[in-house]
C-alpha cells in the first residue's frame, strides 16, 4: 500500500547478515537514508562484528593467496560521501522504536524541511528499519494487531517526509540452526522471515476473549504487504 502522503509503496526485503545490509544501505542510495536499529548500539556493532568475520571465513574458504579486507573495512571515497548521508538511531524496544517513529516527522521538519518531492530509486530518501519483527518477538504485541500499529507508524512517518519504507531483519535470527532444517530447506541457509505465523491479537488481549478468535494465525507477510511490497530472494 502506497503512502498516503508521498505515493510510495515501500519494500520488505529478505533477511540480511548486518554487513549485508550496510553494504545495502551504502551501496544502493544517492539520497539521505535513516536507519533505525532495533537493537541498543552495541548489540548492532557486536552483529556487525560477527558478520564481517563470517564473511571473511566464507571469503577465505573459497579463495587462495593473500587474505583481503572487506570492502566495508576499506574507506574508499564513494563509501565517506555515502556515511554523510546516513543517520543511524538505535531503538532497543518496542516503546523507544514507536515513539522515534512518531516523532520522526516532527524532527525532519524542523531540520531539514519536507522531501515530498522524491521519487522511486537510488535517489528517493530512505527510512530503513532493521529489525522491526523481531523486536516484536517475545513481548504481547507479537501479533497482527502489534505489527499493524507499529507499521502503521512507520508508513506515516515514511510518508509524511516523501521517504520510501524498507524493512529487513538480521538474518543472523532466521538462520537454520540444524542439518535436517538446512537439509529441507535445500539450497536456503535463512528461513523465509515473512512467512512466519502470528496471532492474529496481542497475547495480552487474546486471554480475554473467544477462544475462536485467540487460535487464530496469519503469515507476517501477509500483514506487511499492506504498507510493503514484498522482495523474495
């Protein structure tokens, strides 16, 4: 579903290693980009870390000779010009990314003035959430409904400042942790993050009403594509 304000719909792209998706972010955008992180700062560099050594040991696994640093690790010019335009802020629950997003536009328009002006591509600034499923994961608003209100916020937010909404997860919390899922799951090495099953209401509310509507499932996805367009692999 498009924004309301700018007439972009947003994407949802498939789970990311952290270095993946600073790769990403870098990468892939000549226009301002916020990165919101559901995790507190150090959690996120700790991911970072781990990522770029698993990616030194696949590199290494497959290569020969002298061994090379990840291009993350080498501050070419392009990558010091791209670090300008990216704001990081870090939300390691769900009231602190909530409220950021409600305040978002608030803050933008303060600073820098509205960006209902951009267009889809490179060069359409960016609100990029890292994370938002999960830090659904284990507290009562993973559901339908606590997803919907979070996205819900994030679309307008997105929105009111003509920025595209992209949404990933750290594919660190969707890897397959044992051989017989690897081994159905084929060529995969990272469950499909948008296919996972949730209630349709919070836990919280769900104990107080017919058992009917409490059992009830519904894939993320499904509720995603409502503000998203889903990006497979």
């Amino acid at each position: 579903m498009p924004s309301r304000h700018s007439g972009l719909t947003g994407q949802a792209l498939p789970p990311m290693r952290c270095s993946k998706f600073v790769e990403y972010v870098l990468q892939n955008h000549e226009a301002p980009v916020t990165i919101v992180v559901c995790s507190s700062r150090e959690a996120f560099l700790e991911s970072l870390q781990r990522s770029l050594e698993a990616e030194s040991a696949d590199q290494a696994s497959t290569e020969t000779g002298t061994k090379s640093l990840h291009p993350l690790l080498i501050p070419t010019i392009y990558q010091l010009a791209a670090a300008n335009l990216v704001e990081v802020a870090y939300t390691p629950t769900l009231p602190h990314l909530r409220a950021y997003l409600a305040s978002y536009a608030r803050g933008k328009s303060s600073s820098s003035g509205s960006l209902t002006d951009a267009r889809p591509g490179s060069h359409t600034p960016k609100l990029a959430i890292y994370g938002l499923m999960a830090l659904h994961r284990g507290t009562t608003e993973f559901s339908v409904q606590g997803l919907s209100r979070s996205l819900a916020i994030a679309a307008e937010a997105a929105g009111s400042c003509g920025m595209q909404l992209i949404l990933t997860e750290d594919a660190e919390t969707f890897e397959f942790q044992d051989s017989e899922s690897r081994a159905e799951a084929g060529t995969a090495s990272v469950r499909d993050c948008w296919s996972e099953q949730v209630p349709v209401l919070n836990s919280s509310l769900a104990l107080s009403i017919d058992r009917a509507w409490a059992g009830r499932t519904v894939d993320v996805g499904a509720v995603v594509a409502k503000w998203c367009q889903i990006v497979r692999p």
